[in-house]
C-alpha cells in the first residue's frame, strides 16, 4: 500500500518510514517538505498514493492548505481522494475541528508511538475516523465553543494565533481589512474576549 508522507523533519520522517515499512504492508513511495512539492507530487503522479500523512507545520507553510489542494485535484482528476492522517505536535480543538471540516480522516499527535501510528491508519482505512484519545479531551472541551463560529471565523481566529496582523490576515483570506476587523469584532462579542492574546486560548 502507498503512502505519501508530508512534513519537514527527516529524523521523524525516518522513523515513520522504518515504522510502515516495517510492517511489511506499506511502501512510502513519496515525501514532500513544502506545500509546493506536495502539490507537484500529486499532479505529476499518475495516481495517488492509498495513504498521505500531513503535518500541520511545513516550514512557513500551513499543512491544512494541502487538503483543499487535494480535493480540487481529485474533483478534477474525478478520482477518489485518498485519506489524510493528520501527524502534528499541534493539537489544539480549533486546529483538529478545523482540520476534519476540511476533509481529514484522523489526527494524531507527535507524542504517540509506533502503535497508535498503526492503530490510527487500520482506522481511516477502515473508513472510520480516529483522533488519539489524548487529543480528543481537548478536542470535547473545544466542540461547543467551535459550533459557536463561522468557518471563515474560524480561518481569523487560527490566523490570530499565528500571530498574524489585520492586514496579513486580510492578505491570506483574500478580503478587505475592514472585513476582517468585523470578524474579529465578532468573535469577541462570541466570546466575550477583549483582546488577541484571549484568543490564542481558544
């Protein structure tokens, strides 16, 4: 079975590969370190891999911009999209409800072991959805306070907790500053925050 495996560190790359391969059942037959070399991959390939795993921090780019990359190119193609493992050190609710609105199949943490990796991969194979249990804790804590926001809430309040300014924000939403402070204005009357450094709690 293929796996295409997105994320910029070679020493835990290498043990991901060792760990799959392994098994006897997997093959990683690509890696990509940027968004740009993932997206290469996928549309110069002439099929996909069964299995991608993505990490959510590729350098300066955003995992979670591949999985709409992905859905375009299989809508295109008119192919079935492969599921995605989200494998990142971030685990915050905003970041995993986010991540399976736009099309995730599970998210598991860095911290977990060879055996959790396997457990999560049977999982979305198997067409089901698998967050690790130490981030579904999280993951209940943050759902009643998710359902509260919009998507593109959503994409401001995550960008704020990259620290990103009004005006970068409005760059990568591609809206008007002003748009972008009725958001924010928005979130706040939500939560009853004050300031961008509430927010980063979320």
């Amino acid at each position: 079975m293929e796996v295409l495996l997105i994320d910029d560190h070679p020493m835990l790359n290498t043990g991901i590969v060792t760990i799959l391969e392994g098994t006897g059942l997997f093959t990683v037959t690509a890696q990509a370190q940027s968004l740009i070399e993932a997206k290469n991959i996928i549309e110069e390939s002439e099929t996909l891999p069964s299995l991608i795993i993505l990490d959510l921090l590729l350098g300066e780019d955003n995992g979670l911009d591949f999985l709409p990359i992905l859905e375009n190119h299989c809508k295109i193609k008119k192919i079935i999209k492969p599921p995605v493992l989200i494998c990142s050190a971030i685990g915050d609710s905003f970041k995993i409800q986010t991540a399976f609105k736009m099309g995730a199949a599970g998210f598991l943490s860095k911290t977990g072991g060879k055996a959790e990796l396997l457990k999560a991969i049977d999982t979305i194979l198997d067409g089901k959805v698998y967050v690790s249990s130490e981030l579904n804790i999280k993951l209940n804590e943050g759902s009643n306070m998710y359902t509260k926001f919009s998507k593109r809430e959503i994409d401001v309040i995550n960008l704020i907790k990259l620290n990103k300014s009004n005006k970068q924000i409005a760059q990568a939403l591609s809206i008007n500053l002003r748009t972008v402070e009725n958001y924010i204005s928005k979130i706040y009357f939500k939560t009853g925050f004050s300031t961008r450094e509430e927010v980063h709690k979320l």
